[in-house]
C-alpha cells in the first residue's frame, strides 16, 4: 500500500498542544519559585524584627510586603497547575489519535499498491483520517484510540469507557466537539466526496468505517447504522471492503486520487484564506 499525506492536521495539533503544555509547565515552575523566594523572604522579615514586635504580633512592613507576594504567587501556582492538568489531557488525546491513526496505517500496509492510502483529506464538512482508493473501492475511515465500549443507534452513538480488566468506569456521547457523533464525522466528509467526485464524472461510492483501534475495545449494541464498518481491528474491514467492492481499473483509481488531491488542494487553500 502506498500512503500519501495530504495535512499532517493532526500531528500538527499534537505538536501546538505539547508546545503549550511546555509554556504552562514553564509558568507554574516560575510561580513556585515565586512562593518559595516570598516564603524565604518572610522568614527573613520576621526574623529581622524587634523582640517586642515578635511578641506583639505586630507585622512589619516587609512581613506584609513578602505576605502578599506570597499569596498572589501560590494563587497563581494554583490556576497554573489546573492549566497544565487540562492542557496534559488534550495532549494525551491528540497522542492517542495520532497513534490510532498510525496503528491502522501500519495492520493495512500489507495491501498491495494497488491501493492508495491518502492520509489527512479534509473538505467543506470536515477532515477523515484515512481515505483508501484502491481496486476495491473508495473508504473513507475514522479512527479512534479508546479503551471503549461503544454502542449506536443510527446517528446516537455512546461509549462506556472500561478500565483494565473490562469493567465499566464511565459513560458519555461518542461525539466531536461540535456534537457530532463518530459516524457523522465520517459520513458528511464521505458524502461531499462522492457529491464532488459525481460532479466529476466519477459516479462512485465511498464507503465508510469506525474504527476503535484499542486492543481492549469492544462493539457493543449497533442498530440502524449509519456506516458501512464499524469494528476494532481491521479483519472484518477488509473482509467488508472485498464483499462491498466497487472494481476500479488502474485509470479509474488514478483518476479518482488526482480529484480527491485537487479537493483537498482547494480547500485547503481557502482555510489558508480565511
């Protein structure tokens, strides 16, 4: 199989995320050095004052002076400390989709090249992880790196996040941001493909696929799905991509990869604009 990397969009967030965190990381050392310097000061201060002071409680100046800087910097060590904890954990999701992505790249290498695999394709409704283009067909393919679950009911679709030993921890949406369910940040990319490459003279279909790359994932209940694949490892996909084949001669492909890379030249181009 032959991939191409059309955006490196996700390791390019990855990249600005750890870029962050060391920021932060740098922040919250230099305000708990802040703390410790007005701690020492304060000591200083009190050990410099008059008997009487010290046995009065009577602050001096450079006491309160310390006090204050002590304060602000252990208040700001604090909001520091939250922002690298939440910074740490979009890193920690970036990582694990880049490695998600990477991990299916690598159990599809053994492909023949035939097959073109177009990595980052991004259109008017979003970016897909993996675009296939070989004799098969067209797949457009989402990936995702969870210890999950997940469960769906057309364009609902849910997890139950599993510890180690496959126990149920936690629950939520299997969705983006946006609130878009996993089988719809696949299928609108998909569906503007195949609306382009129709438009092109190419009447093709372009299937699509949820994959959950982790070893200890699961597909629990799955009705009226809206994708054509979703599985955990890629068997069943490439038993799917052999039984939903489309045949593509040679030409058929070449042609078919050109326009997918003059889309996304487009519009990538008009992002660059915005």
């Amino acid at each position: 199989m032959r991939v191409e990397y059309l955006s490196d969009h996700g390791g390019r967030q990855l990249r600005q995320a750890e870029q962050q965190l060391l920021h932060a990381r740098t922040s919250l050392a230099s305000w708990q050095d802040a703390d410790v310097r007005a701690d020492v000061d304060l000591r200083t201060a009190r050990r410099a004052k008059p008997l009487w002071k010290r046995l009065l409680f009577v602050a001096t100046a450079e006491e309160n002076a310390a006090r204050a800087r002590r304060a602000q910097a252990r208040q700001q060590a604090f909001h520091a400390r939250q922002n690298v904890q939440q910074i740490d954990h979009v890193v920690q999701q970036r990582a694990a989709g880049v490695a998600g992505e990477d991990a299916l790249a690598f159990e599809l290498s053994g492909l023949s090249d035939e097959w073109v695999m177009l990595r980052g394709y991004r259109n008017r409704r979003g970016e897909t992880d993996h675009l296939l283009v070989g004799p098969q067909g067209v797949w457009a393919i989402e990936v995702k790196l969870r210890r999950v679950r997940v469960h769906a009911d057309g364009d609902d679709w849910w997890f139950e996040k599993l510890d180690r030993w496959g126990n149920v921890v936690d629950s939520g949406p299997a969705t983006d941001r946006s609130g878009r369910s996993w089988a719809r940040q696949v299928t609108d990319v998909a569906g503007d493909l195949a609306a382009w490459l129709n438009r092109n003279g190419q009447a093709v279909p372009v299937r699509t696929a949820v994959m959950v790359m982790h070893e200890q994932a699961q597909i629990g209940r799955c009705d009226n799905l809206t994708v054509d694949v979703v599985a955990t490892g890629t068997g069943y996909l490439l038993e799917q991509m052999w039984q939903r084949a489309t045949p593509l001669s040679p030409d058929d492909r070449a042609r078919l990869v050109a326009l997918i890379q003059r889309d996304h030249r487009f519009h990538q181009d008009r992002r660059r604009k915005r």
